[in-house]
C-alpha cells in the first residue's frame, strides 16, 4: 500500500492517540465510563487500523501473533489469577477484600487487576480475528 | 425535547434496517449496518448507559464493520438472486409471533419507570453498599467486576473461546498439514504440529 498519502500519514498520527485513549478507558473505567473490555476493543482497533494503513506483514512485525496468543490465554489467568490469590489470602473466590489490609482498597487492587485481564485477552483476541480473516485470501488487505 | 430525539433516532433505525432488508449490494449493506450500530450507540447515550453505548460503538460500529467487510474481500460483494416462492403459512407465523410481542410489552413497565420491578431486587441493596464495599465512582464497573466477577469471568472466558474457535477454523498458520504423495498416487494426510 503505497498510495493513500493522506489516510497514512492521519492514522500515523491517530494511532498512538488511540492507544493513549485506550489505556485511559482501561485505568480510568473505575471513575468513567468504560473499563476492560472497551479499552481492549479500542486497543484492538488501533492494532487493526495499523494492519490496513501499513499491511498485514508489518502489523504482524509489530505484535507478532505468537505474543497475542500467549496475551489472549494471560488476560483469562490473570483474572483467575486474583480469584486464586483472594483464595490464597483466606477469603472466597473473587473476593477482592481479603487481598489488602483495608477491604476498600482490596477491592480497588481487586477490580484494577480483573479489568487488565479482561482489557489484555480482548485486545489480542480481536487483533487475532483480523489477522486471521485478513490472512487468507489477498495479502495486501 | 428527549422524546423528539427517541423518535427521530429510532425512525432513522427503522428506515436504515429496511434499507440493509432491500439491498442487494452486501458492501452498502455492511456500511449500513455499522451506522446502524452508530444509531444505537447514540440511542444509549442518550438512555444514560454510556457504559454500554461505549460498548456498542467500538463493537457493533468498529470491529463487527471491519470483520464484515474482511469476510466480504475472501467471498463477493453481491447476494446472489434466489428466486423464492411467497410463503404464505410463514408470513402469518412472523404476523402472529410480531403481535404476540407487541401485546406483551403492554405488560411492561414504563420506560424509566422508578418502581419497575429490575430496579428493586439486587439493585437496592447494591447502590446502597457500594461505597462501603468498593468505593468506585463509576458503579456499572463496580458490579461488573466486583458483585458480578464469576460472570464477568465467564465473559472473557468466552471471548477467549471464541478466539481460539476462530484460530482453529481458520488456521493459526502454525500447525502444517503435509500432504505426502505414495508411489501410487495416491495422497494421505500426515498432519504434524510445529
């Protein structure tokens, strides 16, 4: 993709914003709207963006599939993870309170922690949908 | 003020969705949709659950659009013309089922009505702990990841799931499928994981 100066040279511009956007859906969604699965959608349309500006290659240059792989299984462990930790910490399954001295700010760490699996396995899982449907077929999607 | 906006939004969904019904170019069909979903998105803005309007947005009008028109670039942008007989017996289904539905919804309580019964089961108790529990601003996160987090849990999960459904169907390109001629010509599968 060599032409499209214009479209290339906005969304050079617009991607780093995007992401920016995204991590501040994902660690302001306590006090705004959004959380973990909004900012991994945004993340995830930043990556697709990046692909159909730049080609298939080159996005895959950049987050390579086997670390999306590996992200989209991490995002559902570490969500367990705090299940098991909070298990670990003598309370119930989930339950963010015992996981601080204080059973706010427990919860706090709690739903910071659930909210980045959610966001990690969400984005990986949609820049993965779209390698693989842009994958087949032409390679100049 | 906000009812003239429900109408104007809500005939522009109508109009769009007979539209999408109409069209045989797939490709204005997709675009269609993704402003449909745009429509929505503002629709629940306006109904003050941005959370999902957010949602439904980078969802429906983003990435739903996207994988859309990637699935359109592998097959055609035209719906073939299938010539169908009128079916008679399946219209009088759609009628009786549709008008079941809008008999029903004369059950329903008000839109926004503060005595409906969804907002005085859980929701009572859950707006009234909220700051002693989590102490979160935002409480649709809140219940999302704290009071509701085996559900919420089950949702990744899913996605998760739906992720590597699609690898499997499609191919992560890691697993090669060698096809190894006999002397006889004949082919036979010799499937190895690298």
């Amino acid at each position: 993709m060599i032409r499209h100066v214009i479209l290339r040279v906005l969304s050079k511009l617009l991607i780093p914003l995007i992401m920016l956007f995204a991590l501040y859906v994902q660690f302001h969604g306590d006090y705004g709207p959004g959380g973990g699965f909004q900012a991994g959608v945004i993340f995830g349309a930043a990556i697709i963006l990046y692909a159909l500006m730049f080609g298939l290659e080159a996005a895959k240059r950049a987050f390579p599939p086997r670390v999306l792989e590996f992200l989209m299984a991490f995002g559902v462990l570490l969500y367990g993870g705090v299940g098991v930790a909070a298990i670990l910490e003598g309370g119930n399954f989930l339950d963010y309170s015992v996981l601080s001295h204080d059973p706010v700010h427990g919860q706090h760490l709690g739903i910071l922690f659930v909210e980045l699996g959610v966001g990690i396995t969400v984005a990986s899982v949609m820049a993965t949908l779209f390698f693989l449907f842009a994958g087949r077929g032409r390679a100049d999607v | 003020m906000i009812d003239v906006i429900h109408i104007v939004l809500f005939t522009f969904l109508a109009v769009i969705a007979i539209a999408i019904i109409r069209l045989r170019d797939l490709f204005a069909a997709v675009m269609l949709m993704g402003i449909f979903s745009l429509l929505s998105a503002s629709l629940f803005t306006v109904m003050d659950a941005v959370d999902v309007a957010f949602t439904e947005a980078a969802v429906g009008a983003g990435i739903s659009t996207i994988l859309m028109l990637a699935t359109l670039s592998l097959t055609t942008s035209k719906e073939s013309r299938l010539y169908q007989r009128p079916q008679p017996l399946a219209l009088i289904a759609v009628l009786l089922t549709g008008a079941a539905l809008v008999y029903a919804t004369f059950d329903m309580p008000r839109y926004g009505d503060p005595a409906a019964p969804i907002h005085h089961h859980v929701a009572d108790d859950y707006i009234e702990r909220i700051d002693d529990d989590i102490g979160v601003p935002n409480m649709v996160t809140a219940i999302l990841a704290s009071y509701r987090g085996y559900d919420t849990w089950g949702e990744t999960t899913v996605i998760f799931t739906a992720g590597v459904g699609v690898m499997l169907l499609l191919g992560g390109g890691r697993t090669v499928y060698r096809i190894r001629r006999r002397k006889d010509g004949r082919s036979e599968d010799g499937g190895s994981a690298s």
